[in-house]
C-alpha cells in the first residue's frame, strides 16, 4: 500500500490569518501589526507582507490565538436588513451586521457579501474552509428583486443567453475598479408581474457579486429598487424574521457536508 503523502500547510497572509481566526478585521490586523502587538513563534512581527503557516503560533498582546485546521464548525443563517454593512468594521461608523448579531458572532466569516441596500439570506460560519469552499462554488442563489420599469424580450434573452459587457459601470459602486463583466445565462427566472413604472420577478443564478445584478439591470436602464436573496445553496429564511439569525437544521448541516466532501473529491 502506498502511503498518502501529507497534507500541506496553508501559508496564509498574517493579517488573513488574525481576521479569519479573531474578531480583529483585517484593517484592524495591519494596526495592531504596525503597532507591535502581534507575535509569530514569540517573535514580535510588523512586516505587513508576513506570511504564516497553520503550525505557526500566533499571539496578539502575548495571547495566543487559537486555531484548530479540523474543528467543528458552525454556520450561521443571518436575515440581514438593509441599511446594514457585511464587514467587521467601517470607518464612517455605519451601522454593520455585527451591530446587530453582538460580539460573539464577531469572528464568524460572511460568506459571500450583501450590499448595503440589499437583504436576506446570508450565511456566516466559523469555518475558513467551510467559508471558501461556499463562495467559491457555483451553488445556485435565489433573489427577489423589483426593478424601475418593464421586463421587455431584451432582457429575457440577456438572461436565457449570458450578456457580455466592456462597460459594466452603470449599478457598480463609483469606486469600483471593476469596469467590465461577462454574466453567466441565469439558472432561472420568473416574472411576477410587469407595469410601466416597475416589474417584480424571481431570478436564480450562480454567483453575485460586484452588484451582479445590479449592472445586469442598469445595462437596460432599469433600477433595481429592491433586492432580497431569498435562498443559498438550498438554504433558505424559513420565516426568519428581518435581523435574527439561525443555526442550520440537521438536514442543512449533513447536506453541506454532503456537498463539500463531494466538491473535495472533484
């Protein structure tokens, strides 16, 4: 029988590395870096560019954190409402997802992103592998949106077909430096109802992020007015009601694992 060869450790950025496994983000990770705080193997570290493995012992103010590559993990299902931010820490003070699931959710990685005026299902772990193995996949994501005019035959095609765009400015933040995109056909869609002055449908696809499927719209001139991700992955609100959380069910947790050992065997 031929041995396996061993696992190799992961050399992960430190600040990757603190904000994965703390409650520090990663702005906060270079401070206290920068400002000494931060020792590898009991060697004090301000070299921002520095590298750890997963055997690497790490401390912050001389207090080890812990890691463990094999723990159990826990995902969270979070309603989140507009007018909330999915990171750890903002500098303007807006209001963040961590404002309202308190502290001790602080170090659980979101996986995949929310905007600001967006809402629903966004799921949340303590897991790096578990949060990795999730957004880098093509796990379909189901979205309730209402747009600012008419579904017309135009946009159908777009959807059945893909779209390719080398200006994909219009819906994207003014700051992004995303500027061209190519959109996937979508897994799905429905169209509730359609009106001169709005249209409400149901649409499912594959990833969403860079405001997908708000570039996708505003190519049209259709504003999207509202947006509510509806399910993950076949996870779903389960009448969560707007800014409370759940823990998977039984069901949720076995077929996650289901899918990620699948995926590891790809």
């Amino acid at each position: 029988m031929k041995n396996q060869p061993e696992a190799k450790e992961e050399n992960t950025r430190l600040n990757k590395f603190i904000s994965h496994n703390s409650k520090y983000s990663r702005r906060e990770a270079d401070a206290i870096i920068a400002e000494g705080r931060v020792k590898v193997n009991k060697k004090t570290i301000t070299d921002l560019s520095t590298k750890v493995l997963d055997s690497d012992i790490v401390a912050i103010d001389n207090k080890p954190i812990k890691f463990e590559k094999n723990k159990m993990y826990t995902v969270l299902v979070y309603n989140k409402p507009k007018g909330e931010l999915v990171t750890k820490n903002d500098p303007q003070g807006r209001r963040i997802i961590f404002d309202t699931l308190g502290a001790k959710y602080k170090h659980f990685l979101p996986i995949g992103r929310l905007d600001y005026a967006s809402e629903g299902v966004l799921l949340l772990t303590d897991s790096v592998d578990v949060a990795n193995g999730l957004m880098h996949s093509d796990l379909q994501r189901v979205y309730k949106i209402k747009v600012s005019g008419p579904i017309n035959k135009q946009v159908e095609d777009a959807m059945l077909h893909g779209l390719e765009l080398e200006d994909a400015t219009k819906g994207a933040w003014k700051d992004s430096k995303v500027k061209s995109m190519s959109f996937a056909p979508f897994l799905g869609y429905k169209i509730d109802s359609v009106k001169d002055t709005f249209s409400k449908l149901k649409v499912a696809i594959t990833e969403g992020k860079n405001r997908e499927l708000r570039r996708f719209f505003a190519h049209f001139g259709l504003d999207v007015m509202d947006l509510k991700r509806v399910e993950y992955g076949g996870i779903s609100l389960n009448n969560l009601p707007t800014g409370k959380s759940r823990y998977l069910t039984r069901e949720e947790y076995k077929n996650l694992k289901d899918y990620l050992h699948t995926k590891d065997n790809d």
